[in-house]
C-alpha cells in the first residue's frame, strides 16, 4: 500500500510474528530492511501502555544504558575535513573495518548542496554542477536535477564508491555480485576509472572545500576512535567535539486511545489515523489527554479520531535523543546499531516476549532529514517539503504488526 501526503511517501507493509512467551521470533525484514538498514536515527521513541512495564525493566535498561555511555557507545564525534584525507585515513584501515563507519556531512541543503555520508563500506558522495563538471567524475542526477525547468548551475549529481572493496576496484580484481545495486548503479559504483578520478580529483582540486561531519561508532572495535586518533596525528589543529545521547523516560498520563487492532476496518483511512495518533502522542500532544479541554472551534481533531468509547490508558514513552548546547548539530546526530540494537532486544522484545499482559507497543525511528541516503545505499534521499525519513512500527498482542516508512516525496528507494 502507499500513501502518497504532503509530497511524502508512506509505504505500509504488515504481517504477523511468532510470540509465545517463551520464543519471539520477528521476521528478519523487520530488523534488517527496515530498522538496521535505516542508516542514520537521530530520535527513537517507544510508547507503550505503562501497566506493561515493570520497574525492574525500567531499571535495567537506565544500566545498560549507563554501561553504554562508559563504553562511548552513545557517543558522536564532530570535526571539520575535507574529503582527501578523510578518505585517506579510512583506506588505512582493513577492508571488514571499514563497515563500521557511519559518518554524515552537516548540510543545510542536500539538494542543491555537496554532500556526504559514509555507511555500509560505502560513500554516497552529491556534487554540485560546479564541482561535478570539474571532476570528471561518471554520476547520475538526482531525482529533483531531472526536472526540465531546474537551471543546470543548480543540478545535483551522486555517486556511489565501494570503500570495502576500493583497492579490488582499482586493481581489477573485484567481482561484483551485490544483486541490491540497480545496474546503472554497479556499472558508476564500480567503475575502475571512476575510483582513479575520485583519488586525482579530491586530492588536486576538491581539497579546498572542507565539511562539517557527524561520526559515530558501530562496532565494539572501536575503529571511530582509531580515526579520530589518527587524524589527530595526521593533520595539524585537527579539533573535534563530542555529542552523547541520553536516555529520557516520560509518563503520558492517563490518553485517549483509537482502536489500534481490534478492529474489522483495517483501511487506508484508519492506517492513517493510527499513524497520526502515534507520532502526535510522541510529540506529547495535548488533545490525546483524557483531561483536554482544547475547544473545537480551535482544534477539531479529537473530533475526527474514532477513539474507542469509554477508555482511556495510561501510556510511558521512552526516548533516546542526542544532548549537547551546540544546537545546530543535533538534529544530524546519529544513534549507532549498538545503542538501538541495545534498547531493542533489552528493552523492546523483552516486554513483548516476557509480559503476559502486552498489549501494544510502537517504535518511532526518526531519521536525519537533510542526508543524502536514508536506507542501505542505493536509496536517493532528498529533502522535500520536510525531508522525512522515519519509521514507525506498532506490534499488538494478536502477533501482527505495521510498519509505516515515510520518506520524502523524491526519496528513490
């Protein structure tokens, strides 16, 4: 199904999952394709019913979180650097520990901005008509630069570099068997003379424009601190700061709650209304309380919600976000695969699997939005109207579940 609002996409896929309370098993496309594939969360949110969780699960996961936080799991790294010696000091690194970087320029404009990110062994590089020309670089415009009407000074052109596999490339030695890749894809990310361009180009001429980049660790190797360590070696006044994310535990108070399952109506309206009271209540809207008194004259819509009669629930979110006063970097910061996966099989499957009385419980992923790929790496993400890049998940004690992925109205997945 897709829904196609205010210029975002909303792609809805749904399915049961095994919960037995001894097993639970989620179908792996749940975690991998639309969770751990989702490359840069900024913001997660839980909600869940507050008589679902125990204070010793509330406990354990402060714990672990803490434990986290001694280990720089939930940490971020922001330095400035061009391209040439990024690139350089990651090549230095073994080819399996390159999998592990997860790194985004902090742009205001990916679309009509240069960009980069760095993820899965791969980097996803948008140049402006500008420097694309001057590159000599092989690339694809984007989405939006394919309009007739747009000027050619303002055209955007991306490409993608297997970093993995970057020494293979340029020998000549590498097959390629990543079946993902479109095959416009492979024959540009892949391309022997595109990898020498790309070393000659940021090397001599891209070297004079620097970035702002947002780093974050992945894996309990620590390779991010080796880079950091290393380019503080390497390059003279090289200076970084440090942004950690903190873990925020909120009681609702007694909502409104729609009918989120049990319910014959499962349409696109009521898929629609579900999402809508999810993402409200995440942001803490007034008029899901059941003590509102918003006047519908000013707000009809507790009007246009068919909330179940009579009942009401009291509901506890639990929030991972970044924490730092330097305010124009936090909507760019980065929750690593560690700390979700952390919050997820701790926190999330184990009050799915072990309560007796779950009933609901939502995940709300919230993306970078100004990023130059949302999903794995072949997806082209660009900011319209919103850039949104979220993802929003509701399981329920039947076994089944939603998944809503919204992405810009240009987002080519």
């Amino acid at each position: 199904m897709k829904i196609v609002r205010n210029s975002a996409n909303c792609h809805v896929v749904g399915g049961t999952f095994q919960n037995d309370n001894q097993s639970t098993q989620f179908p792996d496309h749940i975690i991998n394709k639309c969770l751990n594939n989702h490359n840069f969360k900024n913001e997660m949110r839980i909600l869940l019913p507050k008589a679902n969780v125990s204070q010793d699960s509330i406990n354990n996961l402060k714990d672990l979180f803490n434990d986290a936080a001694n280990e720089n799991i939930t940490k971020n790294y922001v330095f400035n650097i061009n391209l040439f010696n990024l690139i350089k000091s990651i090549l230095k690194f073994k080819p399996e520990s390159r999998s592990s970087i997860s790194l985004i320029s902090n742009c205001s404009g990916i679309d009509h901005q240069d960009s980069i990110s760095i993820t899965h062994g791969h980097l996803i590089l948008k140049l402006s008509s500008e420097w694309y020309y001057k590159s000599g670089l092989i690339g694809n415009p984007t989405t939006t630069s394919k309009v007739s009407s747009m000027r050619a000074p303002n055209k955007i052109f991306r490409m993608i570099f297997d970093l993995n596999n970057f020494e293979k490339i340029i020998n000549g030695t590498f097959k390629d068997k990543d079946a993902s890749l479109t095959k416009t894809t492979k024959a540009n990310s892949h391309n022997k003379k595109n990898y020498m361009r790309l070393l000659w180009f940021i090397e001599n001429v891209y070297n004079v424009k620097e970035f702002e980049m947002v780093l974050t660790q992945q894996t309990l190797d620590s390779t991010e601190d080796v880079l950091i360590s290393r380019l503080s070696k390497e390059m003279i006044n090289f200076k970084y700061e440090t942004i950690a994310f903190e873990l925020v535990i909120k009681n609702l108070g007694l909502l409104n709650i729609p009918n989120l399952f049990e319910t014959d109506k499962k349409d696109e309206y009521w898929l629609q209304e579900v999402l809508e009271w999810l993402t409200y209540t995440s942001m803490n809207g007034p008029q899901v309380s059941k003590f509102d008194n918003t006047d519908s004259f000013i707000s009809e819509y507790k009007e246009s919600v068919d909330f179940v009669e009579d009942y009401e629930e009291e509901v506890m979110e639990i929030v991972v976000l970044p924490s730092s006063t330097n305010s124009s970097i936090l909507n760019k910061s980065i929750i690593n695969n560690q700390l979700f996966d952390l919050v997820f099989e701790n926190f999330v499957k184990a009050n799915i699997l072990s309560n007796i009385n779950f009933s609901w419980l939502s995940i709300l992923n919230f993306g970078v939005k100004s990023v130059n790929t949302s999903h794995g790496v072949n997806d082209d993400h660009e900011f319209i109207d919103n850039g949104e890049n979220d993802i929003v998940i509701l399981f329920d004690k039947n076994s089944e579940y939603i998944i809503w992925s919204i992405n810009s109205g240009n987002n080519v997945i």
